[in-house]
C-alpha cells in the first residue's frame, strides 16, 4: 500500500502539471482565432466588433493567473469550454462524438497487436536456432516502415487499384448513423484499412522486443533450474521465461493504451477517420482553443492512468516491487 500510497501521489501531481501545461500552451502559441477569423473575412466583419466576438468565444482578456482559477474551476463542472470552430458546440459533444470512434479503430487494433506480437516473440525465442531465425530480418524491416508511409502504400494499392477498401471515412455518407446492420457493417469496411495499416506498423515492435527479452530470460539460472527438474517445455516457457520477460512489455503496452485515446493522428488524417487525432489536427488547423485543451487534457490524463495502471500490475506481476515497497 505504501508503494501505491507514493505512486499515486506522483501521478497526481503530473496530472497538475499537465493541467497546467494544458492551459498555458495554447495561449502561449503566436496568434488568436479572433484575429484569424476577422482577416478571414476580408473586411465582411467589422473589427470593432472583435471584443464582442471575443467574449462570445469565451477568449477572456484577463490576467493568465485570472483565466487559469476559472479554467480550474471550469474543469471542476465537468465544463471544458465551447469550440471556436464548431461554435456554440460544446467541446464535451465533440469529444465524446470523436472518441468512440478512436478506442473503437485504435484501441482494438493496438490490443490485437500486442497479443499477436507478444505470443508471436516467445514462440520464436523458445524456436531460437531453427528455420523460425529466417523471420527477423523481415520482422526488422516491418518495424522500420514508419506509420504514415505504410498507410500511403496501403491506400494506393488496396484502395486505389485494387479498390477493395474505401480510402476515407468511417462509413458510407448515404447511411443513417444508427444500430442497424448496414450501418455497423459499414463502420467494420471503413475501419479495417486503418486497422491493418495500425497492426502492420505496430506488431512487428512487440514481436522483436518480447523475442529479445525472452532469450535473455531463457539463459537465466531459474529456468537452467526449472528444466533440470524435468518441467515440462509449456510450463517453464509460460510460467518461468514468458510471465517475467512480458514485465518491460507491460510498461510499452500501458503507455500505448494512454496513447489510443489520442489516436494515431498521421493514420486517421490519411483516411480522413472522424477520430480524436483527426479532430486534434483540425483544431490545431483552426487555432481552437478551447477544443484542444479538452483534447490535451483527455490525452494526458489517459496517458497518466494508464501509467498508474501498469505500476498497479507490476505489483502482482514483480514480486521485487513488493519487497522493495
């Protein structure tokens, strides 16, 4: 309890911190959308109207230490502001519009890729020596392809040649958004592009890092032990070398959970996917304030939890956490 007790307390001041920081970077960037919107206009809005328009945005001209208590005690109600983009949509609406679809894509294609990957790494470090050797330089290869090309080469050949997915979209236009087959089939098509282009550039990372540490596991004296005894193969593989090998794994699939909520942006930006990094990039695009600080905000703390979480599990997995708490 001791050890949570502290690991709590850390992660709650990183979630100050990100609080903090989630105020400040949007305002300390160059520009305003008030001015953007009133050049935009080439001269269809008067610019005496900009205080008016400002206050209407919710862009308040007070002091930074003013804005931030009543940022805080924004959050406290649960409000997160009204986009400048969307306005008057709340920026609650258009989170929790987006998100759905980011766990739905992102965060069932990183579950997938983490099991298939982790299984995939012990089979092979247990095949070490064998045929099975042949596979690495190709898994290398994989693993070096970065997200955004793979995605580009996937659109053009599947889609755009062989047209046998669509290349944007999270589903047909003509369809109304509902729990009907036509409309939940529609989303599984329009997704499995994006997933595929996610497993692909993702799978072959937990492949080779669960491999490598499997190996190193494989050659300590606990499992020289285990099989001296006469164990057999399965259960020193999966209860010796696999449980303790996964630890370090644990901590790269607890930060790339954080990471589903914000989404893979390159990926839903290629496929133009109404996900929470597509719609990070056009608030970004828009200068919109107070949708990318809700945006950050979800992020960060998805991120810390998820954190908190691993640590949570490394105290039943490691018991040299307990000793050490």
């Amino acid at each position: 309890m001791k050890y949570l007790a502290r690991k709590i307390g850390l992660y709650a001041f990183i979630a100050w911190a990100a609080l903090t920081l989630n105020f400040l970077i949007p305002r300390l960037m160059p520009g305003d959308p008030v001015t953007l919107l009133l050049e935009g206009s080439q001269g269809a809005i008067d610019p005496a109207a900009k205080a008016a328009i400002a206050k209407a945005y919710g862009i308040s001209d007070d002091p930074l230490p003013v804005q931030y208590v009543d940022y805080l005690r924004a959050l406290a109600h649960g409000d997160l502001g009204t986009s400048i983009s969307q306005f008057p949509v709340p920026v609650v609406d258009i989170i929790s519009r987006a998100l759905p679809w980011t766990l739905g894509l992102v965060g069932v294609a990183t579950v997938v890729s983490f099991l298939l990957g982790t299984g995939l790494g012990v089979l092979l470090a247990w095949r070490r020596g064998t045929w099975s050797d042949h596979v690495l330089p190709a898994l290398t290869f994989l693993n070096a392809i970065p997200y955004f090309w793979m995605a580009l080469i996937l659109v053009l050949v599947l889609s755009v040649h062989l047209g046998l997915f669509p290349n944007a979209g999270g589903y047909e236009r003509i369809l109304f958004p509902g729990w009907t087959p036509q409309f939940i089939g529609s989303i599984l098509y329009h997704a499995l592009l994006p997933a595929i282009t996610i497993v692909l550039g993702s799978f072959a990372g937990w492949v080779l890092s669960m491999r490598n540490m499997t190996v190193t596991v494989l050659g300590e004296d606990y499992v020289s032990l285990a099989e001296a005894k006469g164990l057999p193969s399965r259960h020193v593989l999966l209860t010796y070398a696999a449980r303790n090998a996964i630890l370090p794994s644990i901590t790269g699939f607890a930060l790339s959970l954080g990471a589903v909520v914000g989404g893979s942006m390159l990926t839903e930006v290629i496929f133009n996917y109404p996900g929470v990094g597509y719609t990070l990039f056009s608030a970004v695009q828009a200068q919109d304030f107070p949708l990318m600080q809700g945006l950050f905000l979800i992020i960060s703390l998805a991120v810390i939890a998820a954190n908190l979480v691993a640590d949570v599990a490394y105290v039943f997995l490691d018991p040299r956490t307990r000793q050490g708490a």
